[in-house]
C-alpha cells in the first residue's frame, strides 16, 4: 500500500512533505519517514508509527531544504520497524528512494548487486532500488532510473533524488498509482491528488511506464523508450476542506453522517421520476445487452459486499445470470470469459490492484468492463469501458461507508437501467422503485438522527470477543457488510451466516450470552428468519433485530430491536446497512480504538 | 431434525424403542421420550438431555407392552425442557404421537383446538397433533390420522397410536423421512434403516403422503385418496455391525480412519485408467451437456464445501459456468432456472431438506438434476433424474468425514465425465488425473499412519479461542471445510479467508499470537500466498502450515508445518483436507468433548 510524495521548489520541503504525508496516512501508517537535500547530504528523518512520532522528531532534528521525499508506510515485507521504513538510500548516501508497491524479484537483485559489493541493511524489497540505480548512475538520474526499472518486476510507483543533481525528482509507476502536481515554479509528486491539493490544483496522471522529471523550473515527461512526450493537465475541482472532518470526532462517523447527501448526489440526474435511467457514461444497447449470457462482479473488501447485493438486484431485475468473486480469487482461477461475457468491477478508489487486473485481463478477453469507481480519473475508471462514478466525495476513514452505499445506488440504477433496456419488468414496478430510492436519503437521515438505542446496544457488546450476524436473503448480504464492517472497526471476530445454514454447522459456536444480530428486512422470509432466531433464542443467545417499522413479531424475542423506516424489500440494504455502520462505530469508540484508522489496514489496496 | 421409531409385535416394546432410539440419537440428542400401551394406558416417559437419561428414568419406572413409539429430539420450537419432550398425548391421554418436522400452522390450529377446550402444555408445534386427532377420532385411528394430517401444513413423519386400539400404529410422512420395517409378525417404524437393522432387513420406503397401518399380524398401505395400495420390500444389504464403532474411541476418528476405503470403494468400476469414466446412474448425453448454459451446485454446510471445489473443478476440466450456492438461500432468491440449467445437488443423508426442496424446485422449471449422496433410496435420489452414489458406507459423527471425501470423488469423476463427453481437454492430462486420483487411497493412509505433529499441533492450540485459515485457489476452498470442522468439533470460532482479502478488513482481527493456519497446496499461487503468510506473521501471528513434499520454503516463517504426499493441484483438496480433519478432532478431544455429537447439532437437517 504505502503513500509517496515529493517536492521541488523554493518552498521549506520537510513542512511541504509533512502536510502531503498526513493526508496519505490513510495509505497505510506503520512507519513514516523524509529524505531531503540538506547541508550537501540526503538527509533521511524516520519514525516507526505514526506519523506525529516522525513529527516529534523533526522538532528537535530540523532539516531544512528546497527538495525532498516522503514516505508512510503499510509493512509488506519487514515488520515496521525503523530499519524497514522509507526513505532507503544507497550505500554511499548518494541516491534516496520513496516506492510504493511490490518487487517481486528483489531477491535476486539483492543477490546481484550483494555480489557487486552492495550490503543491505533492512528486510524490505525496496532497499535494492537505490543501490540498483546508484549502480547504473553515471551522472544522469533520468537514465539511471529507466535502467533500474527494467530490471524490476512487480508494482512500484517511486520517487528518486540524486545528491549529485539538486533540485531535481525522478517519478515513474507501473501498476501503483502516481500524480504530478503543477505549481508555479515548484511541483509536486503523490500517490494521489488530496495529498497536495493545498499547493496546487492541477495535476498529470502519469501512466504505466512513463517518467516524469520534475527540477525547479521545468517539467519533462518520458515514454519506456526514453522520447519526450506531452502529458495534458488536469484541474481538479475538489476542495481540499472537503476532504476534512468538519465538526465530527473523526471521518468515519462524517463520512456516516454524509450519506444522505453522497446518495442524493449519485441518484442526481440519473434517477427521475417518470423517466428511464440515464448514465452518461455506460454505452450498452438493448442488442449488446441481450447477447451477453453472464455478468460477473468482481471487486475486493466492502465493495465485494456491494457486489453481493449487485447479483440479486440485476437477477431480479434484468434477469442475466450474475456470478460474483473476490479479484484475488477470480484472476487466478482461470475462469470462463469471452465476448459474451459482461464484467462490473467495483473500486472506491479505483486503483485496487487486484480489481484492476481482472479488468485488463477481461477486457484482453474480449469482455467489455463496467466500472463502478468514486474516483474520476483514477485508473480503473481510465481503462473501462463504461463508468459509472459514485458520487460520494472523497472517503478518509479507513473503512468504507458512504462509498459503500453509493456503490449500491450505482448497482440499482445499473438493474434498472438494463431492465428498461430489455423489458424484464413492468413499467409501474420500476417507476415505483425509482421513487422509493429517491425518498431513501430522507430515511437515512431519520435513521442516524437519534442514535441512542444503538449506542446503548454497543456500550452493552464492547466487551464481547465474538459475535454473530445473521440473515436470509439480502438479510444475509446485509449481514456480511455489517459483519465486516464491526471486524474493522472493532477487531471483535463477527462473521455472518445465512440463517438456514446455522444447523449445518455454525450453531455449535451459539452459546449463553453469545451475541447475535440478526437483520429482518424481507417479507418473504420473515418467518422463516424467526425460526432461525428462536433456534439461537432457545441456545441462550442475546439477539439484536434489525427490522422495519411494520413488523412488531421480531419484540417478542429480542433483546434489543432497532427500527428502520418502511421501504420495498429489494432497497433495503441501504438503510439497514446504516444502523450497523452506527453500531461498529460506537463500539469501536467505547473500545477506544482508533476508529479512521484500524490497526493493519489501509484505505485503498494497491499492492495484490 | 428429531428421530423417531415405533414398533408392533411380540417383543417388549420398551426394549426395541431404546435400541432403536439409541442408534438414531444422530439425529438429535435434546431429549427422549417412549410412549407404550402398558397397563390399559398410554403411558409416556420422557427425560431431557441424553438417551441415557431416559434409560435411567426407565430403570425406575418400568414399562412393558407390546406396542410403543419413541422419539429423539433435536429443539426447533420450545427449549429442550421435560414438557416439551415427545411423545405427545392428546388431553384424555388416549392418543399419542411422534413427530419429526415442523408444523408451520400450528399456532392456527392451537388456536382452534383451544376455542374447543383443547389444552396445551407445551412449547411445542407438535403437541397440536395428538389433540387434533383425538378431535376427528370416532374408532377409526387410520381415518382420524388422514383428517387430521390434511390439517397440517409443514412437514412431519408421525408415529400414532390410539388407547382404543390396541396393538396398531398409523404412520404418515411429508417433507421428512420415514421407513417402514417389516419384521416376523412384528412390524417397525424410523427414521432411517440403521435404527432397527439389528431386528429386520426388509424395509418399505413410505412416499409423501402416504399411509401405513401396522398391526401386529398385519401391514396396510395407503395412499391419499385412502385406496390400499401395493408398497415394494427392500432388502437391505448393510450389516449393523458396519455402523458400529469398532476399536475406536469415536465414530468421528474411526470415519476418518475409514477414507482410504471409502475413496476406493467410491471409485472402483467408475475411474480404471485407460478406460473413460463410467457412471452408470448419470444419463446425460454429448448433446445435452453442449445444451447447457450453466450448472447450479446446490447443498448446505460440508455438501456445499464439496461442491465449492466441484465449481472450480467442473469449470476448469469442462469449461461450462457453475454457481454454487448455499439450498436455503437459493431457494428464495428466484434463481434464473430453466431447461438449459443443469443443477447438481449434494446431501450425505439424501434427506437435506432445503437440498431436496431445491432439487424439486428445479425440476419444476424443466431443469435436469444430478443427485450425489450416500444413501441409497434417500428421498433426494430418489427424485433426481441423475444420481451418484457415494460409498462411503454409513456416517454416523456429525461432522462430516468420510462422506466429504467421497463427494469430492463425485465431483472430480463428473467433471471428467463431462470433459470425456466435450473433449475441452488432452486425453493425456485426462488419463493422469485418473491414474493420479487412484493413488489418493494409499496417500490418505500414508497421512492418517503418523498423526504425532498434529495431535502436538492440536494440544498447543485448544485452549484458543479464535483461530483464521487461510488459502488462494482451490486452498482457500480447503480452508472453509477446515474452518468447519474445527467449529462443529472443537467450538472455535474459526473463520477461513481468501488470502487476498485479508488486506480489505479481516486482517484487523490479526493480532500477537493469534494462530493462522495456511493451506499451500496450489503451485500457481505459492508466491503470493507466502506473501501472505508474511504479512500475518508480520503482525505477530503463529502459523501452522499444510504443505506438499516438494515445497520446502514455508519452513523458514511458518511455526509448524504438516506435509502431504505431492499429487496434481486440481485434486489437492482429497488430501489437504485430512490432517484439518484429524486437527479439529485432537483439539476436540484436548478440551474434553463429545466429539461425535458436538452441541445445538444433529445428523441430518430434515427441517429447513
């Protein structure tokens, strides 16, 4: 995972690489560390931690400079230790390297150039890129990268400077994210854009195997074969404020609170009553549509959970077969895929390695790829062939919430949309179900307008090692979100089960004063989820019920019941969801923990 | 789940009813009960918890007759208390009943019974029985059993007798499974063969919705409309002895013992190098397979474990899309089924309730169904328009062994049927994995000879209380059936991930000390699996590692490993799986549990 950032100007680089990193701390946040030119030396400054440990240090160990780089880091190889955090320079202190990624054979160019007299000092893949371009340098850091990285396989996004060549920052990626910012005689690399939209708000996307060469007052881009090329700049229309936490405690509880508006915002234009579904960017004809046999969903994490839900609204809708997969098992099982084949990858960040290659390898199939992304540009987004962008602004917290129920506005108007497109459905019926998803920011906004019960369910389980989530039918789909989501923010061991699968299984673990949640949205299998919960009652189970207004049946035999507003059954994820979210939050809270930034993990997965 | 038996004839009833109930306690152990016609009554003992419970009771309270019914519990309405045990009489104490199902109408026709004088006394749906056909009884048992039976919606196999009319008892059955044994002037009633083999050998299967009348000289069937018809014996060809324990301490470990048997025996005559497969019950054409768009695999709990791997079997030696999904969520989501569907459903017992509901679903939108299952003449073979036996010979531990292996034999066997019939691959690749899939009998033995690692492995781990497995490809399919095991049999909270997941949330959970077990049995995917294992180990995690032979790397960051003979990847799992096996039944013994009956679970899940 790992977060880069770098800068050229007249600036104070260690306060310009401090403000990036601590926007890129939701890259992962095991160590973070500094190279800059000072005093005729590359001057690394690292701090195994947090990012305020490397700022402490900084206080009393003042590096000053004009260019510099920066690193935080989530620990791939080497634990997170001083000796395995970025900045790594060569032997002889003369080339300083920030990398995010993966080098598959770094073992072998470690027994290269150990060969050649190198020594290595830490566990990690990256220390042989400084050492392998310091090998290949003969007064030229363009050149010498280009060699470097055509030694190197894997994913890496880097940044290289060269004592010998102040002023001046070497930039190329190949499968990890990485953009140049445009100042006014000053630039800046990141791995992404809010790390320095402060500075500057026009960016280049820098592609696979390009170079970008960033001295004071120039900027120069290089294709694989070292020509220089044109890159066109982008400008970005976010505000920096946008990505901040408001008045609330932390971003995950902002982010939880802005769901009304990122739903609204995503249904904006698309979704009208009285007319067909419009997405601008998704170009599927009824003919094309009718001649694809399957779709599959792949995507990663909670956006594998929207997948989920994805299946039963486009089989209930559209009526195509839909087979969803986690990217990390899908790419390497050798799976059925040709033209007839439609696949909708799902990435919040859009840059999630794993889904990114089964989109490459789909459409080198033949399959066309739709993406379901809340990052334009980014570069799952640039390679798809249709797109839909979530609008839910950009998510902090480590664990998605907003992002999450957008992706599900954008998995419903998809249903819709292909259903209008081939007449699955009666008019009247999606006609009302598009006006009931235009009344669901309203009913969020009921449902995290009093949050008191939930609070008071999660002082009472914050103690509890393991619970258990439970439902059928997109009950169970909103099980395993919700279950996720309390595994990330709580670091209780939750899994969900579909009810009827408990007595194969699963039932043994139910034991007195266990907790189960259980989520009831479904007419259909009301009655049948009952049973199940009266099987887990009658083990000695504490039950929480998530259900609607109109079913009074679940109070008699739950603990705690928590209310969400009437709504048809295919929709109602978004809202049960919500209470769920609410819950993994308050408990984290009453845990102590740190909510926008669990232990392990980070935002947006860009190594396999 | 429930087991019920019932017996006419010369003998002393009390005797046969515990013998029989004693080999059905598989399928359910809450409490049991006996109801015989002793001393001009209907007398009922009943005693929560164990048979042995109930055979105390009956030390001191004898009984003796010559007619009885009896029945063993598995709780669904009412907690496992004395009162809610079976028998069931009606008020007047002149009739009784048992049952096994669940009656979905029962609190409609409580209610009707009550506004009648009925009392009730129990918890229980099946209490409404007794009371219901005492209210339509006028001398004529047979006539008041069919009234009432058109009454109940739900499912039951029910057993009654009437004070009036001694020496005969009047069975039925919908939705849940009954025999009928046919003795020498004495006749039987259970819910399967094994519990009255040691009595007779000849069985009627009675179909939905028929009757029986045994008396002590005479055996009547009829169907619904009353007509008497004609019902073929089955001679059964098992020895009870083959369902006993022999020398060892639990059915479960003796089962595990028994699978390089069960694998030969499942293949011999099917799978003889040189010779394509042979199947002899599946009737499926070269024409009929290149017509079908897709398989659907269907089961619940280790069935849908098997046929997790017959998805990724099936695609990659056929090349035809399968979905595998859980019966009881598949049933609900109004599956895309049609006469171009092939749907392969997997139950051991052949009595899965929801499996079977699927598999009747299924043929009634003109789809064509493929049966696997252990039991010859089970409901679910019976309907199906395929079947693949295995031989797995009778399972008795709850956790499934033995019948999992054989089913992945099942599994792989059609997949090279199909490919046999396609030709989607060299005859060569076909030709090795025969050969290769006959040597699995001798490799399992090979690993169940030294279980010394795994017994020291499974004695450093019991006292855990959370424990994560993890795989890639066709490991991490592995991991879920490990992760099951060691839940049913050791009540751990045990989860299995997909390696590449961990990364999008679970890998929160990971923690110092927290045992990790690894499957790397997929050559492909090595690298990026220890890539894995060192980002948990990173984190402090111990790690226990399942590997082959030829793959020595893992040693150097995993704390323990267990190696497997090499064999080919695609049928890894045959042998991955058994040391899990052997693991999950140590670390049950170390805590000191009932191995072959673990807690809240039963054999067969009639109910759904």
């Amino acid at each position: 995972m790992c977060g880069i950032v770098g800068y050229v100007g007249n600036k104070d680089a260690s306060e310009v690489l401090i403000s990036g990193l601590s926007r890129l701390e939701y890259r992962g946040y095991d160590s973070a560390g500094i190279s800059v030119l000072h005093d005729g030396e590359l001057t690394v400054k690292k701090a195994a931690g947090r990012l305020k440990n490397l700022e402490e240090k900084l206080q009393e160990e003042k590096v000053h400079g004009h260019m510099g780089i920066g690193h935080t880091r989530w620990a791939t190889h080497g634990a997170p230790l001083d000796k395995n955090s970025h900045p790594h320079n060569s032997n002889n202190g003369k080339i300083s390297v920030v990398h995010n990624g993966i080098i598959e054979n770094y073992m072998e160019v470690k027994e290269r150039l150990q060969g050649l007299g190198y020594v290595f000092y830490s566990d990690t893949d990256t220390e042989v890129i400084p050492n392998l371009v310091d090998y290949y340098y003969s007064g030229n850091l363009l050149e010498a990268v280009k060699k470097a990285a055509a030694d190197l396989k894997g994913s890496y996004a880097l940044g290289v400077m060269a004592l010998n060549e102040p002023d001046k920052i070497v930039a190329t990626r190949k499968d990890s994210p990485l953009v140049v910012g445009v100042g006014d005689k000053e630039y800046f690399i990141a791995s992404d854009v809010p790390a320095v939209l402060n500075y500057t708000k026009s960016f280049v996307y820098l592609n696979d195997g390009e170079f970008a060469e960033l001295c004071k007052d120039s900027l120069q881009f290089f294709n694989q074969d070292g020509e220089q090329i044109e890159r066109e700049v982008t400008e970005i229309t976010w505000s920096a404020e946008s990505a901040e936490k408001g008045g609330y405690a932390h971003f995950t509880i902002k982010e939880i609170y802005e769901q009304p508006k990122a739903l609204k915002d995503t249904m904006t234009g698309r979704i009208v009553p009285g007319k067909k579904v419009k997405l601008d960017d998704i170009h599927i004809t009824k003919e094309m549509l009718e001649d694809y046999s399957r779709i599959y969903i792949i995507a990663c994490g909670t956006a594998y959970n929207a997948g989920l839900i994805g299946k039963v609204a486009i089989e209930n809708l559209a009526r195509i077969p839909v087979e969803v997969d986690v990217a990390s098992e899908f790419r390497y099982r050798n799976p059925i895929i040709d033209a007839k084949t439609l696949v909708i990858v799902i990435s919040q960040s859009g840059e999630t390695a794993d889904t990114l290659a089964v989109s490459r390898e789909a459409q080198k199939f033949g399959a066309r790829v739709i993406a379901i992304t809340n990052v334009v540009g980014s570069s799952i987004a640039r390679e798809a062939d249709d797109v839909f962008y979530t609008w839910a602004g950009p998510e902090i917290g480590v664990a998605s919430t907003k992002a999450y129920l957008t992706m599900l506005v954008a998995i419903y108007s998809i249903g819709i949309y292909f259903a209008e497109l081939l007449g699955t459905q009666q008019e009247s019926y999606l006609e009302n179900l598009k006006k009931e998803l235009l009344t669901l920011p309203e009913k969020v906004a009921s449902i995290i307008a009093d949050t008191t019960r939930i609070e008071h369910f999660a002082d009472k389980i914050h103690t509890e090692k393991d619970v258990f989530f439970l439902g059928r039918g997109l009950d169970y789909q909103i099980a395993v979100e919700a279950s996720l989501k309390l595994k990330e923010l709580s670091y209780i061991h939750s899994e969900a089960y579909p009810g009827g699968e408990l007595k194969h299984g699963s039932i043994a673990l139910i034991e007195d004063d266990i907790t189960v949640i259980a989520s009831l949205t479904q007419r259909d299998l009301l009655e049948k989820m009952q049973s199940n919960i009266k099987e887990v009652v009658s083990r000695g189970a504490k039950v929480m019920a998530i259900t609607f207004e109109d079913n009074h049946d679940v109070e008699h035999f739950s603990d705690e019941v928590i209310i969400i507003p009437n709504t048809m059954d295919l929709i109602a994820p978004i809202l049960a969801v919500v209470p769920l979210q609410l819950l993994a939050y308050y408990v984290a809270l009453y845990k102590g923990l740190d909510v926008d930034k669990p232990r392990n993990l980070a935002k947006s997965v860009t190594v396999e």
